[in-house]
C-alpha cells in the first residue's frame, strides 16, 4: 500500500496556546471549542424548536382549537421546521460531531482554514436570533420550503427568513470547504482512503454536499427575496414568472440537504457498533462507497418532492426510478450495520442503544420513503401527514437519535467526564416508545386523508390526534431526563480517561478532554481501525493507554 | 482476546431465529394482502385507486419482511452475542469483514425490487392522466382552485359551482386543474393550492398560470371529501369541499337545477332573515368564519376585519361594499361575497350556506358585542 | 499560521500552498454552481415563455457587448502574460501588465454601466430583466471584487510581498480572474448570442 501525505510539517507544527479569555472560549480557533460552540447553541434552538412543537401539538389536541390563532399557528411549524433542518441537525452534525472528532480520528493538529472555521460558527447565532425575530414582524408561514406565489404575499417576517436562512447557508458553504479540504490533504501519514474511520468518509462526502448543494439555496434565497423587496419577476405568474421554477431550485438543494443531515449520523453508527461490539464493521467497503454513491445520487432525485407539481411524464418516472436507485446504497449500509452485529461481544451500553433505536426507525422512515418513491402512490400520500411520519422517521428517528448515540458515544472525549450508564438507558427507552408513539399513527391518518400544515382536522382524526399529542408531550419530557445527566455529569461525573469504551480510532489515544494540540506526535497509520483483536495499527501513539473498556 | 471460532458461523440458533422471522413476516404479509382497503379503511372510489392501492400493497407485502428480518436480527444478535459476565471486559467478536456473496445478494434483490416496483409504476402513471383517446370520449371540466374554496365549471352550466362537485357513477372526466384570483397582482394574487380527494387517491396541485388535466372515473355511490392539500394561506385549513357521486338519474336532476338557478335573475328576492337563530348562528360562526374574523372589535383583524359590534360601530359605519352596516346589507355579503383589499370573503355557495344559515348568523352577529 | 510566509521551510510552505488552493478551487466550484442556478432559472423562464423576448423587451445590443467581451479577454491575455513576466523575474514587465488587466477590467465595468443605462428594460421589468441583470450584475460584482483583488496583488507587490517561489495571493487572483472571464463566455452567449 502506497503511503500518502508523507509527513506534515506546517500543519504538524505546535503552535503557543491561546492566552486570553476571548481567544480561549469566544473566538477560538481551536476545532474542540469550536465544536463545543455549536454543541450549545444548537442544542439551544433544539430545545425553541421543540418548544414550538409542543405549542403546535397543544392546539392539535383536538379539532377547531383555538389555543393558537391560525397565523401563529402556521409560523410555529414554519419556525419549528427551518430551525430543526438548519439551526439544529445541520449544525451539530456538521458543526459540532465533524468539529469535534474528524479532525482527531486523521491524526490532525486542527482543521485546514482555524480562522474560517471560526467565522463560520459566528454566523451561525445571528442566523438564528433573525429566524426567531421573524416572530415579530410575521414570522413566515409556509412551512420551510415556503413556495411562492404565498411566500411572496407574505408579510416582511419571510425576508428575515430568506436572510436568515442565508447566513446559515454561508456558513455551512464555508464549513463544508473546510472540512473537505481537511479530509483531503491532511489525513496522518499512512491513513490512505481504505484505513480512514467511517465517521470521516460520511463527513468528507457531507462537506462536499455543504460545499456544491448550499450554493443553490443562496441563489433560491436570493431569488425569493429580491421578488419580494424588489419585484424582479422570477416567481410572478402575471409577467412571466413561475412558481414551480423556486421549487426546482430550492428542492435541488434540499434534497442534498436531507443528506447532509443523515450522512453524519451513518458515520456515528458506523464508529459506535464496531466499539461496543468489538469486532470490525462488516462491509466498510460498501459503507464507504456507498456513502459516495448516496452523495452523488442525491443531487439527481429532487423533483420526487414535485410529483403533483404538473411535471411531465417523463421527468415524473425518471426522478421515480433515481430514487428508487438510491435506497439501493442506503439498504447495503442497514444490511451491514445488522450484520456487524453478528458474532460480536456485544456491551448493551447507551450509546449502542442509540444505534439500535436509529436502525429500527431509520429502515422504518426509509420503507415509507420507497412508498412515497412510487409516483401513482405519492400522488395520494403527498403532502399529508404520511409525509410528515416519514420525514420525522427518518429526520428525528435517524439524525436525532444518532446525534444522541453520538453524543453519549463521544460526551467523554469533550468533558473528560462518563454520562450515567442508568440515566442514559431511561431517556433512551423513553425516548424511543414515545417517538414511535407520536409519529406512527401519523401515517394512518396521513393515508386516511389529513393533510399537512393545517391547525384544524376533520373530527374524525380527533383520537388519533389526542393521542399523537400526548405522546409528544411525553417524548419532550423524556429529553430532561439527557439534560439532567448532562448538568449532573458536567458538575460530578466519574472521570473518563483518555478511552472508556475500548475504541480503536484514533481520538482515543489521546488523554480526554483532549489537549489543545491533540497529538503529541502525529501519529502513522499502519492498517485500518475496526481490527479488533490485532494490536492497535498505530506507530507514535502512546500504546500504554487503555484500550479495555472500562464497563 | 482470540475471537471465538468454536460453533459454526450459522449454527441451529440462527436458522431458528430466521424460521421465527419467516412466520412472522409470512403472517404480516398475509394481512397485507387480504386486508379490504375498501371496506375497513378508505372507500376505492374511483376506478384508478384499485391498482394505486394494490400497488401499495405490493410495496408493503416486500417492506414487511425487511422490515422484521432488520428488527429481528438486531433483537436477536443483541440477545445472542452480548458479552456475558463471565467473559473478560475485553473479549473480541468475530473477525469476518465481509462476505462478497452475502453482500451481492442482498444488493441485486432489493434492486431487482425496485426495478418491479418501477415498471408496475409506470404503468398506472397514464391512467390518471387524460391521454388522446379519453380526452374525446371523457367529459371535460374545470377545477379551479381559490382562496380559499373550490370553484368547479361544468360544461353547458353558466354559473359556476362552488365546494360541492356532483359527478355521475361511471363517467370518466377529464378535470382541467388550475388556480385564479380576479386580482393577478404578484401580492395579492392567486396562490398554489391543491385538489386531493382521498377517496379517489388523486391529487394535483393548483398552480397559477399552468392548467393541469387530471383523468378519473367515479365508481362508488357517495360523499366524498376534497381536502386542500398545499399551504394556500389563513384559510387553507378550512380549504375542504365535496363530490357527491350519484346516479346518472339523480346527477341528471341535480345539472337541471344548477341549470334552472343560472337562468334566474340574480338575486330576485334577498334572504329572509325572520327567525334567525342567534345561538345556531354561533355555531356556524365559530366553525367557517373564524378562518378569516376574530368575534372582537374591528382593529382585531385576521384576514377580515374582526365582527363584534358590527352594526353600532361609529368609526366604521360602513361595511367592505361601501353600504350602510345594516343586517340586510349584511346578508347581502354573505349572500354574493364580496372582494376587499385583504383578499375575497366567498359567497353563500362557496361557504356551504343555506338561506337559513345566513339568517342565523346575521342574528348572532347583532348579538355579538365586545 | 503563527509562522510567517517567508520564515516557514519550503516543504511547509509546499503544504500551506496546497491548502489554499484546493480550497480556492473548491471556493470557485462553488461560486459557478450559483451562476447554474441563475442560468437554469434563465432558461426555464425562457422555455416557459409563449414568445421570446417578452413582449416589448429589446434584446440588448450585441455590438456594444462584444467590444466589452474583447475588453475582458484581453484582460484575461494582459493576466495570462503577467504571470508569465512573473516566473521570468520580469518585474516591470509584470507590473504593467498587471496594471493594464487592472485598466482593461475597469474598462468593462464602465461598458457594463453604460449599457444599463441605456437599456429601456428594467431589472424587474421583465423575466428577461430579471435573469440579465442578476446574472450580469452579480457577474459585474465579481469583477468589481476582482480588480480589487488585483490592486491588492499590485500593492503587496510593490511591497515586495511576494518572492520569485512564495506568490499564492497572486495564484489566486489569476485563478479568479479567468473564472470570472469564463463565467462571461458564458453569459455572453446565453444573452446576445442565443
């Protein structure tokens, strides 16, 4: 095997550590902290944006409610969903799970661009506090995909939206470049392709998407906001203008979209299945090339969000059968995650758990998708709360709750500190029946004839609605029971050591929290990280550190 | 730390477990097929929703057993393989990376899967949709979406008919789909809305500028429901209508009294409103109206201005048509609708009203103060 | 990095170097697929239209339009041969043609303002207005941010920024500059030729 990247000496270099508190903890370059960053604020508007959910299941509870007007109502889901897509998975899968662990598991000292790095989170909280301030002025209302003509009625709220939206486009642009040119060009020496952890092999074809998909959003964006304030006739039907033609553009990144919010997620489960089962993951091959073929893929499926939307015949079943196509890599992952169970030393720890809970919704979420691929089939299920079941089992099934497996998976590598073992498994549990619990009797209802973004139903949706609510209640619940283990942990948790769970990768051979310049040496690479039972494949890496999970 | 090599790579355990799955998914499929869609669940009211349903019968029969065999394995390797107190904390699984024929299977017989579901796919797409040959024998219609009710044009009718379309059993139609508004300004003019009608398993959303031609052929006797099915604006979740499916006979009679009310002289005789019921007024109010007006002062607009002290308001002694707000002009509105600034306020036909719908609200409307 | 440009190894030099510019390069990928998208909302709108151009839209002039393309790609020429004046140690050679790109792509700004001011169609005039004067304009943009660019290179040149092996700033502005000359081939045509 050819070994590439021999040696880096500009980037191996240690630099003084930062001094003051504003370098330290405001403005840091430091890829950890930087992480960490993200980790906080995106974990602030998961929480907003769930609050809206939970506003949004109160006036659902039964029909002709009128807990929220019908303005605010709509405004609650719009919100909730621009948040959760673009002020919570993207940033902390991107931002938060790609700053803080891919950067260790190359061997690198930091990212290729520190600086652009720090500039693209700090774009990421203004991007916020104008998508909430919105409210203020009419928040926009409809949903995140805001089609005009309505869009273009609506009141000033939705240009706060548009620039909103924007920034956050930016900065996931600038990331995606970033991490892409990281993966690239400074992998230690001898991590060629076939020895690079999984978890960067999803980051490194998620920055890709970031980098090519978001550029189409800020022109959709742009589009949308210069009609709006300036009249440029892109989307006005009485001058030419076509209100389809912002779907084709919005979908065109938003397809992408779906999969830089799930790709991550692939990476964490591929990290944590081979840990607590300690045994290689079963087709690392298919799983990374697959993830390739996903990534490119996926800019060739957008119009199956457009299947009512007067296309013609042949782009309705060519579009059909690409995303027939790409379920086909998605299945190859599922199948070879199961089977990297198979075999094993299997310790049911939460992370793990996590896993599972992804897999099972996940496969779930992706069989509905297949339903909905079907044109004549999507004809009836489109735009109804079938949708809305799919898009929370795959959305909230697959990245939420391969966020969690990630957080509990990596919370000691950041804090130096163990989440309780006991707590974890409570709120995964709880988290896992009330999740199913809200969205699976969606798609009956959705089947049955509800359509979706209404504040009001036909009464006879009424129990099943009663019911989808108050499990929604208990799954907000159930998230307090994480942040209860999370102040407890950060307060008084049991010290982690540089490697509690016996991975191979390599951000466990360093001490946890890990040092500003993560790797003493860095380190070379002799064969790939899933080995379990060869000698770790490692040269200038302190072989003394525990690699015998601590339980 | 050596991987455990002693049993078989597929011992008796695994094939039992995969015999247990078997008959689970053997027993879900089973339901999947003979479950009657039409009876139990949602009336296949047209003749295109029987393949569209089996279609999805189809994908559901080969969603079942993926969906236990994922389930499964991961309950039962997760029994199986875990780590047993005994062993060290350290212990190793298995070290097999891959298997290429393994993978090349379960990679050809999910494509293989989707390739059916495709062509079985393609081969519905035409049948709602008008080609040459139906376009001449189908009766064509118009289907034109506004904010924020449905307006259906049948040929030979003048008048248009509001929410409520009747159609004949057994006659294929060709529904031209579109969206309008009277104003085509970019800002107040017409948005996407969408014709679904669960029954039929059709939808097609309504775009301003394009006409869409959707084809069906009603096979069932009934009420079914149109639900709007694309964010349309404050009225859109109320945006619903009907299709009475009739008999040739009872649809006949229905057409000659739409086509009697359009030779009539519009408004010859204005509603009565003696005998107004405040409260049944109340309950109409508050189930169409408040879409669009809030039961408070003027200033409290939603899209409409809000109704309270509708009729002794100094500050706004007029309604929306520019006349005195008197209870008969009142009626007058709700009778023929009216256009303002915030958008149009449908007529009676658009909202599904009675002559004795719109006396009652007219009462409760005196009645209703700040 | 806290080591300075000139102070690094010339084997650390060789790996900052190669950073930057594949995130150039990566930058300029996605700076293009903007335009696409531009471009694509172009052609729909066009494809969708009964009549092009829309009624009472003029198409612009091409004649104008051509000298102001010659203006640019000779820009791009001066550039290329800058570069090469560069490499051959050909200092005063360098700054003057470095000067002249700078000329040359005012030039094409003035010839850009000139012709919207004399075109009747208006930015939200028409859905041909719309797609010109975004595309054009956001293209007028990136020259604008181009030969700023380039004034910058002048500068850090006569301040002897740069040595004969060490000039990424100046890798770059050629890179950028050609982009921007690309994107007006392919404006160009979509515009005044097809």
């Amino acid at each position: 095997m050819s070994v590439t990247n021999v040696g880096h000496p500009a980037s191996s270099h240690i630099h003084p550590p930062p001094d003051t508190f504003i370098k330290k903890y405001v403005f840091s370059l430091d890829h950890k902290v930087i992480a960490v960053q993200y980790f906080i604020t995106g974990g602030l508007f998961f929480v907003l944006a769930g609050l809206l959910a939970e506003l949004m299941r109160v006036q659902l509870m039964g029909p002709n409610n009128h807990v929220l007007s019908i303005s605010t109502y709509n405004q609650a889901y719009s919100v909730h969903g621009s948040a959760m897509v673009w002020l919570v998975i993207i940033p902390l899968l991107t931002g938060g799970f790609g700053n803080l662990v891919m950067p260790l598991q190359i061997g690198a000292r930091d990212v290729a661009f520190p600086w652009l790095n720090m500039i693209s989170f700090w774009l990421f909280p203004p991007a916020g506090i104008l998508l909430f301030a919105s409210f203020l002025y009419g928040a926009p209302q409809a949903g995140w995909t805001e089609y005009p003509p309505f869009s273009v009625q609506a009141s000033f709220g939705t240009s706060m939206w548009c620039m909103a939206i924007f920034l956050i486009g930016v900065s996931a642009t600038i990331t995606g470049l970033n991490f892409l040119v990281t993966i690239v060009k400074m992998r230690a020496p001898g991590m060629t392709w076939t020895r690079t952890p999984l978890f960067v092999w999803a980051t490194g074809v998620t920055a890709f998407l970031s980098m090519i998909a978001t550029a189409n959003l800020s022109a959709a964006l742009a589009g949308l906001f210069i009609q709006r304030e300036f009249g440029v006739p892109f989307y006005d039907v009485s001058r030419g203008g076509a209100p389809v033609l912002w779907q084709h553009v919005f979908w065109f990144y938003s397809h992408p979209a779906v999969y830089i919010m799930i790709l991550p997620a692939f990476g964490i489960v591929s990290e944590v299945i081979p840990t607590f089962v300690r045994r290689p993951i079963f087709g690392y091959k298919a799983i990374a090339y697959s993830s390739a073929t996903i990534g490119l893929l996926s800019f060739m499926v957008w119009a199956h969000h457009m299947f009512t939307s007067g296309l013609q015949h042949w782009e309705q079943f060519a579009f059909m059968v690409l995303t027939m196509l790409i379920a086909v890599p998605t299945g190859i992952k599922i199948f070879s995650w199961v089977a990297s169970l198979w075999g094993g030393k299997i310790r049911l720890d939460s992370p793990l758990l996590f896993v599972f809970g992804f897999l099972s919704t996940f496969t779930f979420g992706g069989v509905t998708g297949i339903l909905l691929a079907s044109v004549p089939v999507d004809v009836h299920e489109h735009a109804s709360y079938f949708v809305v079941a799919h898009l929370h089992y795959v959305l909230f099934g697959g990245s939420m709750f391969g966020i969690f497996a990630g957080i509990y998976y990596w919370w000691p590598k950041m804090t130096g500190r163990l989440l309780d073992e006991r707590l974890g498994k409570w709120h995964f549990w709880s988290m896992f029946v009330a999740f199913n619990a809200t969205f699976l009797p969606m798609h009956w209802i959705g089947l049955h004839g509800m359509p979706r973004r209404v504040a009001t139903y036909d009464p006879i949706y009424t129990s099943t609605n009663e019911f989808v609510s108050i499990s929604a209640f208990v799954l907000g619940l159930s998230m307090l029971l994480f942040a209860y283990n999370a102040l407890r942990s950060a307060k008084n948790g049991e010290i982690a050591g540089p490697n509690p769970w016996g991975g191979r990768t390599l951000e466990w051979m360093i001490p946890s929290p890990a040092p500003y310049y993560n790797f003493k040496e860095i380190p070379i690479v002799l064969s790939g990280p899933y080995d379990y039972g060869k000698p770790l494949p490692y040269a200038n890496v302190d072989q003394e550190l525990a690699t015998v999970p601590v339980h | 730390m050596k991987p455990d090599t002693h049993q078989p790579l597929l011992d008796s355990g695994f094939w039992r477990a995969v015999v247990v799955m078997a008959v689970i998914s053997a027993v879900l499929m089973y339901i999947v097929v003979v479950y009657p869609i039409d009876r139990a669940f949602l009336p296949e009211a047209s003749v295109v929703s029987i393949p569209i349903d089996n279609l999805f019968k189809f994908s559901m029969f080969f969603s079942v057993p993926i969906l236990v065999y994922v389930n499964g394995f991961i309950i039962y390797f997760a029994f199986r393989y875990r780590r047993r107190p005994e062993e060290p904390i350290d212990a190793v699984g298995s070290p097999i990376h891959d298997h290429p024929a393994l993978e090349t299977t379960w990679t050809i017989v999910p494509s293989v899967l989707m390739i059916v579901l495709a062509v079985l796919s393609y081969f519905i797409i035409p049948m709602y949709y008008p080609t040459e040959q139906a376009a001449k024998s189908d009766v064509t219609m118009e289907a034109i979406g506004h904010k924020f009710y449905f307006e259906f044009r049948y040929p030979g009718l003048k008048q248009s008919v509001m929410n409520e379309m009747h159609l004949p059993i057994g006659v294929p139609v060709t529904l031209d789909i579109t969206s309008y508004e009277e104003t085509l300004d970019v800002k107040t003019g017409p948005v996407l809305h969408s014709f679904w009608v669960p029954e039929f398993r059709l939808k097609q959303d309504m775009i301003p500028g394009m006409v869409v031609p959707i084809h069906f052929t009603p096979r069932e006797i009934g009420t079914f429901r149109i639900v709007c099915a694309e964010f349309c604006g404050l009225g859109h979740s109320h945006m619903w209508g009907k299709v009475v499916v009739e008999s040739k006979t009872d649809f006949d009679k229905w057409y000659a009294g739409q086509q009697t009310q359009a030779a009539a002289p519009e408004a010859a005789k204005p509603i009565s409103l003696a005998g107004g019921d405040a409260s049944a007024g109340q309950t109409l109010f508050n189930a169409k109206c408040t879409a669009c007006h809030n039961a408070a002062p003027f200033s409290q607009t939603k899209v409409g201005p809000g109704l309270a002290d509708l009729f002794d308001d100094p500050q706004h002694p007029n309604l929306v048509t520019g006349k005195k707000a008197t209870p008969a002009n009142v009626a007058d509105i709700l009778e023929h609708g009216a256009h303002g600034s915030y958008g149009t306020m449908p007529n009676m036909h658009a909202n599904g009203l009675t002559d004795k719908d719109v006396a009652n609200l007219v009462a409760y409307l005196q009645t209703l103060h700040k | 990095m806290a080591v300075h440009a000139f102070t690094m190894s010339d084997l650390e030099y060789a790996e900052i170097r190669s950073h930057r510019l594949l995130g150039f390069l990566f930058f300029l990928i996605s700076d293009c697929v903007i335009f696409g998208d531009f471009i694509f909302s172009y052609l729909y709108l066009r494809n969708a239209a009964p009549i092009w151009p829309p009624v009472g839209i003029e198409r612009p002039y091409l004649y104008l339009a051509a000298v102001n393309s010659v203006v640019l790609f000779g820009s791009g020429a001066t550039m290329h041969f800058a570069m090469e004046a560069f490499r051959h140690s050909n200092r005063t050679r360098f700054v003057g043609l470095l000067l002249a790109t700078i000329v040359l792509g005012s030039l094409f700004l003035g010839g850009q303002a000139y012709e919207y001011t004399h075109l009747r169609d208006t930015w939200a005039g028409s859905t041909f207005g719309a797609s010109f004067f975004t595309l054009t304009g956001m293209h007028g943009f990136h020259v604008f941010i181009g030969v700023i660019f380039l004034i910058t290179v002048l500068i850090q040149t006569l301040r002897g920024t740069y040595s004969a092996h060490r000039y990424f700033g100046l890798t770059a502005a050629t890179l950028y500059w050609h982009f921007v000359d690309v994107i007006w081939v392919a404006l160009f045509f979509l515009f005044y030729i097809y």
